[in-house]
C-alpha cells in the first residue's frame, strides 16, 4: 500500500477551530494531516515550538495556508508569527501548496491600499506639513488584528515577483468555512494528481 502524502495545515487557531476541525476531518480519509491544532505535527521533547512547525514545513509533501484576520501566536521581539514563518519556508522551498484568504482580509486590504507604501509598510496618513505619520493600529480590531496578516498576503500572491514570473501564487478567497472545503476538496479529490505534482516541481 502507498504511503499517503503527508498535508501540513499552517493557520492561526483561535477563531479558526471548526474550519480547522473540518479540514482535518476531509483530508485524513486520504492524507496523513499535520495540523498543531489537532496535535499531530511531529514533535521532539528537546527542540523549540518553532523548531518542530518549521520542520514539518520541510518534511510535509503539500502545504495549506489559511490567512484571516489573526496573524497568529509565537511572535518574539517583534519576530513573525510562526504561521507567517511557515508561509514563508513553504514559498522558500517552492512547496506544492494550497492558500486561502478569508474574505475579509482582501477587503481591509482594498480599504487599506491607498495608506501603504508599495512594499506594504503602514498604514500611514498625511500630517499638514505633507509628511506621513504612521497610524496606530488596534489589536482588538475584530477583522484585522495585525497588519502583518497584509504583509503574509502579500507575500502568499508573491507581488515582489514580476507579473510574468508570478507562479504559484493563487490565494481563494472564501466567504465561510463551507467555501473553502469546497475548495480544498476540489484541489485534494485526486490523491495521484498531487503525486505528479510534487514529482514534477522536484525536476
């Protein structure tokens, strides 16, 4: 028998449990699921949190990455969440993988757009001297917590990438949980697509 391809989750929890709950209940038909809000990511007694989610990144053959409106937990010193981190490593190591992004965070994106700079910064408004001031943003903004979840967009659409060279860069924008297991089904129904996938970005 096949060994299943192992399917690492990476979002925030909070908030985000009975996506989560249902993702892990359509995929571990056929998948071996890695998700810490479920507990089964691999983990060593003698490595650091970070250590462990990051090496599932590694070892994982498909990543998922839900963006909504929490950046997520473990942030150090001003360091990215670690949902950001694995986003990150997925891209870094041209993962096969999946995004989605609630629909919320596009549209704070849309309203935010004319207050940040190109690559992102902000958001910052006009003083009357014409400089810009930064505006302090909320932690307790119930659909963006941290603008940093605009910046993990951001990074997921890969628009430091030019427009001709822009691959792997779908995010789904979902309006509830029901649309994005609509998509994820649609993406996981053929567990041998996936094979070829994963074969053929290893070329």
């Amino acid at each position: 028998m096949a060994q299943q391809l192992r399917v690492m989750v990476s979002s925030s929890v909070y908030g985000n449990e009975q996506l989560l709950n249902r993702i892990f209940a359509t995929l571990s038909v056929n998948y071996e699921v890695w998700m810490s809000h479920k507990g089964t990511i691999p983990i060593r007694s003698t490595a650091l949190t970070f250590t462990d989610c990051l090496e599932a990144v590694d070892n994982c053959d498909v990543f998922i990455g839900i963006i909504n409106g929490r950046y997520g937990s473990g942030k150090i010193g001003g360091e990215p969440s670690i949902t950001h981190q694995e986003m990150r490593r997925a891209l870094e190591l041209n993962k096969v993988r999946f995004c989605l992004v609630h629909e919320h965070v596009e549209l704070a994106r849309q309203i935010l757009k004319p207050f940040l700079l190109p690559e992102g910064e902000g958001p910052f408004r006009l003083t009357g001297d014409g400089s810009l001031e930064p505006i302090l943003w909320p932690k307790t903004n119930p659909v963006l917590s941290d603008l940093r979840v605009l910046g993990m967009y951001r990074e997921m659409l890969r628009e430091d990438v030019p427009l001709e060279e822009r691959t792997g860069n779908w995010v789904q924008k979902y309006a509830d949980d029901n649309d994005a297991l609509i998509f994820l089904q649609a993406q996981f129904r053929d567990p041998q697509r996936l094979q070829e996938l994963i074969a053929s970005q290893k070329v």
